[in-house]
C-alpha cells in the first residue's frame, strides 16, 4: 500500500465521521420533536434515540484514535526506506490499542452526546414553563419574548443566527459558521480571539469554548416561521 492511497482512505473517515456528525445532529432534532409532542423523557423512542448517539459516539472515537496512529506511523516511515512500509500495519496497530486505551472510556462526555442531554433538558423545562393567565405574567412573557429575539442576533453578521453556539465560558452566543471563522483568522494571524459582545472581558474565544444549542436553534426557526420569515 502507497502513502497516497493511505492518505485518500484517511480522507474518506474524516468524511465518514462529518456525515456521523450530521447524523447525530439529526437523531438530537428528532429526540427533542419527541419531548415537544409527549412532554417527557421517559418514552421508549427517546431512550432509543440517545443510544443511537451514543453508538456514534463510540464510533467517531475510534475512528478518531484510528486516523491519528495511522497519520502518527506513516510519519515515521515517510522518509524511511521502502520496506519500512513492511512493518506499518503492525505499528498501526499497536499504536491504536494504546490510544484508545490513554482515551476516556466514558463516551457519555463525548460533546455530541452532552448536548443531545442538555437539549433534551432545556426543551422539557421551556415545555413546562407554560404561559400565565394574568396580565401581569402575560406582559412577563412579552419582555422576555422580546428579549430573546434580541438574543437571536449574531454579533458578529448583526442578523438572526442559522446554527447558533454558546460560549461555555462567557455564556455568549454566535452564528457558528462566522465565529469559526473569526477564530481562524485571529490564529493565522497569531492573535487571540476576543468575544465580540460589546463589554464582554473574554479575551481568548476558542473552538473547544463553544457547544452547538439545538434548542436556540429550534426557537430561532419557529420564530421565523411566526413572523413569516424564511
């Protein structure tokens, strides 16, 4: 086997595990459609569908451990002589079992799966929180309708977010794709990233500091569809 059909079979797991991505993300939109019709977590479809993520879960763990030995031993053997390539599979191998020994086996940490339980969490609590009867709870909800569609606003496009995330540090939401985006810029030009809420004293937004928010997501879209917004 060549180093470069190597490197086309890595590329094809890294794709593999962006449409697992896509897939869990979807199992989480259908998980909490569940607990917006039946009003619990307990229904056997629920229980189903969050071991569907964590499957995944373990999954994409093993194919991370298994793309990083691979890339780790053909590094070694790259300016090597030829039969070096002889012994590569049983060092890949090797170095596999090893990592995915070092990795936490608790796949319920992986980020996918703590956000499926967290969406689920929030969208049974918003479902509980039914409207009031009189005015003064009815003017309640009204300032915090209006304040959430202010929440709705990216800081950094200044228009409602499509995939929002939250900052676990600063508590602050972006559009995914344009905060990702300012990160790489700032690293490429070997600077930090400054959260872009106006007064926020985070001076350091990076990747690892943001988790997807369904739940944002799902209120944003349901009030475009109010407001006849596409």
């Amino acid at each position: 086997m060549s180093l470069s059909s190597i490197q086309s079979t890595l590329s094809s797991l890294k794709t593999c595990q962006t449409d697992i991505s896509t897939g869990m993300d979807i199992v989480s939109e259908v998980a909490l459609d569940l607990v917006e019709a039946q009003g619990t977590e307990d229904s056997p479809g629920l229980k189903k569908l969050e071991q569907v993520i964590l499957e995944c879960a373990k999954l994409d763990r093993e194919i991370n451990c298994f793309v990083e030995s691979v890339e780790q031993m053909t590094a070694q053997v790259r300016n090597k002589p030829p039969h070096a390539m002889f012994t590569l599979k049983a060092s890949v191998k090797e170095r596999f079992t090893e990592l995915m020994d070092a990795v936490p086996g608790d796949i319920e940490r992986h980020n996918k799966v703590v956000v499926f339980r967290d969406s689920i969490k929030k969208s049974l609590h918003q479902a509980n929180q039914m409207p009031g009867t009189s005015v003064e709870e009815e003017l309640d909800e009204d300032i915090a309708v209006t304040q959430s569609q202010t929440n709705f606003i990216c800081p950094l496009t200044q228009v409602e977010m499509i995939n929002p995330v939250k900052n676990k540090k600063c508590q602050h939401y972006y559009d995914q794709e344009a905060v990702l985006s300012l990160i790489k810029t700032k690293q490429n030009n070997k600077k930090k990233c400054r959260c872009p809420v106006v007064g926020c004293g985070n001076g350091d937004v990076k990747q690892s500091d943001l988790e997807p928010d369904l739940v944002m997501k799902r209120t944003i879209q349901n009030h475009k569809r109010k407001t006849g917004k596409s």
